[in-house]
C-alpha cells in the first residue's frame, strides 16, 4: 500500500511531472521480465479481416436480416 505521503506528493505534481512518473513506472515494468507474457523476439500470428470473405457475407446476411426486421416493426 502507497504510504499518504507519497500519494499526497504525487497528487501535488503538475502535469509534465506526473506524466514522468508514469513514463519512469511504465519502463521499469516493461523492464521486468519475470512477468512477461509475450516472449521477446518471437513472431506471434495476428488474425486479420483481409481476404475473410465468408466472414463478410455472414455478417452482410446478419445486417440485411436486422435491416429488414427494423423496417417491419
């Protein structure tokens, strides 16, 4: 737990002050590797829309069955 002295320093810190420390704790996690998640270096594939065509006829039926179900209600 953060000691109130320390939280009162903090809150009394302007702006650019503040957004150090954030950028100080941010680099000193990132920094911390016992907890990483994601493996430094390693190629992780990312799923994307791009050439996803029975996903976009799928989703152009579901948009077409709610359109014609708002215009009978």
């Amino acid at each position: 737990m953060l000691r109130d002295e320390l939280v009162a320093e903090l809150y009394a810190l302007n702006r650019a002050e503040k957004l150090r420390v954030v950028q100080l704790l941010v680099n000193d996690l990132a920094a911390d590797t016992s907890g990483e998640v994601l493996e430094h270096g390693a190629v992780y594939e990312v799923w994307s829309p791009y050439d996803a065509a029975g996903a976009a006829e799928t989703l152009e039926k579901m948009l077409l069955e709610h359109k014609k179900k708002s215009t009978h209600e």
